[in-house]
C-alpha cells in the first residue's frame, strides 16, 4: 500500500508538471483540412463556426492570405480589401492600419506557395478556429527555408499566435526580398501606436486595436512608413522562434492584454507584512499571485494522510 500512495503521488507531481509545460506551447499540432489554396497573392473566404467578436463588432467570415494572415468580415461581406499586400511594411499604415476591414498577421510578408510547397490549413468548431501556414516558403526562394506558423481565433475573442520550425538549408528572412509584420490592426485608419516587442510580451498591456512588431528588409533603402517606426532595421531582429507565440485578451480599455505562456512565469513575491509564509507558500494578504508549489504541496498532504488512514 505504502509503495502504490508513493506512485500515485509521483504520478499526480507528474501530471501537473506535464500540463503546464504543454499549455506553454500555443502550436496545435493538429492542423485540419487543407485549404487547397495554392497561388500567389491570394486569399480564400472561410466561414467561422460561431461569432468572432472583434473592435464591438461581430464577426463569422475570414479571408485567409497566402501572405501570412487574415482579414475579417462582416456577415460573410467584406468592407474593402480581402487580401494581405505582399509588401505591407513598407506602406505600413495605409495596408495594416487603413485597409477597411479588422487584419490580423501572425507572419505578414511575401510568402507563395505557387509551386506546391507549402499548406494552409483550417478548422473549426463552436468556440475556436484554426488557421494553419504550413512549410511556407518566401515567394524570391520556395526551395531553401520553410516556415510553420498558427492563427487561433476564439469565441470570447482572444487571439494567439503560434510558431512551428524554420526548416531547410536557406535563410528565410534573407530569401523573403520584403518586411515582416506581426500584430493585429482594426482597419479604422487610427494612427498606429508605438510598437510592442511581441516576443517578450508578458503582462504587457496595450489600450489600442493597433498592436504589432514590424521588421524591413533593406536598411540601405528605407521606406516611408517603415523605418519610422523601427529601432532594427533589418529581418534579422524577428526573433520568433519555434513553440514560441503571443496570445492577446481583449481588456476592459479597448485594447489587449499581451502575454506570452512560453516565457518563464514571474517570481513570487511574498507580502512584507499581514501574512506569514510557510515552506516558501504566500499565507494572508499577497499581490494575487499563487506560489506553484501550493498545490503540489496539498496534494502530498492529502496523500500522506491518506496513507495514515489506510496502513
């Protein structure tokens, strides 16, 4: 008996470390139904099963890009443009921040999977959709880098981002011959904020529909918007990297709470004062943080008396 409550208390340790790690990693690995589409500079209308709420407005319709991302839709009609431009950094406001319709870029920039490599994928059901880039290659080279990254979209309207691996020989920033944009606009032609350092967003919040990472391509020929709102001035700063993303929660001053899952959780911070500590656990008055090792500890509490109860 003594040797079955041991395993069984190493098993619950055991599944409560493998849950946390596995909600870290915002790839669904299942990817869904293949698209079929397969062109360059394209999109294909897909319909949502259920209603995406976005900026006050509902939304059931997506217009997913092979450039890297999707505009959204009013009752399955779109306001005005569909496709995500292949050169979006470079007329940054007028092709994220004012196209008429909500965009939202997991990856915007010149991707083409004309030539047959490369997937996207969707699915969906009544609380979440899935978009899925798959082995995605840039359209200068669609031979030497590929890559992998997700769009979920959920029925309280939140949003995350994913990223698979950078496979192949190639270097895909270099082959891409275009910017890279990340983030989510709401079309209105707002004047967009400072931008956010996506990959380190934890706790991080930004009260705009205007929330993005921009990196250009060539620094030796800058481009109007571009380099207005750059610090790095090359693709060699995007620093996504693979079981990486940024999950965005609507807030309650019209724009979004970032956080990343992946990233290291913050340190507990005991209270000076009004409360006690017992074997490094916050007792009283605290910041609302919860010490991880609380409820393993209650669980080997509830084990070992167990155990004195049954031997």
């Amino acid at each position: 008996m003594k040797k079955f409550l041991q395993k069984i208390a190493l098993g619950s340790i055991g599944v409560f470390l493998v849950g946390a790690t596995l909600q870290a990693h915002l790839l669904d690995h299942d990817f869904g139904a293949d698209t079929g589409l397969q062109a360059d500079d394209e999109y294909i209308e897909m319909t949502l099963g259920f209603m995406f709420p976005f900026d006050g407005t509902n939304y059931d319709t997506v217009a997913i890009g092979t450039n890297g991302g999707v505009t959204l839709g009013v009752g399955g009609v779109f306001a005005g443009d569909q496709e995500v431009d292949y050169d979006i950094w470079e007329d940054f406001e007028v092709q994220f921040t004012d196209v008429g319709n909500p965009i939202i870029l997991p990856f915007g920039s010149d991707l083409d999977n004309d030539d047959g490599v490369g997937t996207i994928h969707f699915k969906t059901d009544a609380s979440s959709a899935v978009m899925t880039w798959a082995d995605m290659p840039a359209h200068e080279d669609s031979t030497s880098a590929l890559i992998t990254f997700q769009l979920t979209l959920n029925a309280d309207g939140s949003i995350l981002f994913g990223y698979g691996p950078i496979t192949g020989s190639g270097d895909l920033t270099a082959d891409l011959g275009e910017g890279i944009v990340v983030g989510i606009s709401n079309g209105a032609g707002d004047p967009p904020p400072a931008k956010s350092d996506l990959s380190a967003a934890v706790n991080i919040d930004v009260n705009s529909q205007t929330v993005y990472e921009i990196w250009c391509y060539d620094e030796a020929a800058p481009g109007e918007d571009c380099f207005d709102q750059m610090t790095t001035t090359d693709n060699n700063g995007f620093d996504f990297a693979e079981e990486t993303g940024v999950v965005f929660t609507p807030n309650m001053t019209g724009g979004f709470d970032l956080s990343d899952p992946a990233a290291p959780p913050p340190p507990v911070v005991l209270p000076e004062s009004g409360g006690s500590s017992s074997w490094g656990c916050s007792v009283g008055p605290s910041d609302g943080t919860i010490d991880p090792t609380l409820p393993l500890l209650l669980l080997i509490s509830l084990v070992y008396m167990l155990r004195r109860r049954l031997i």
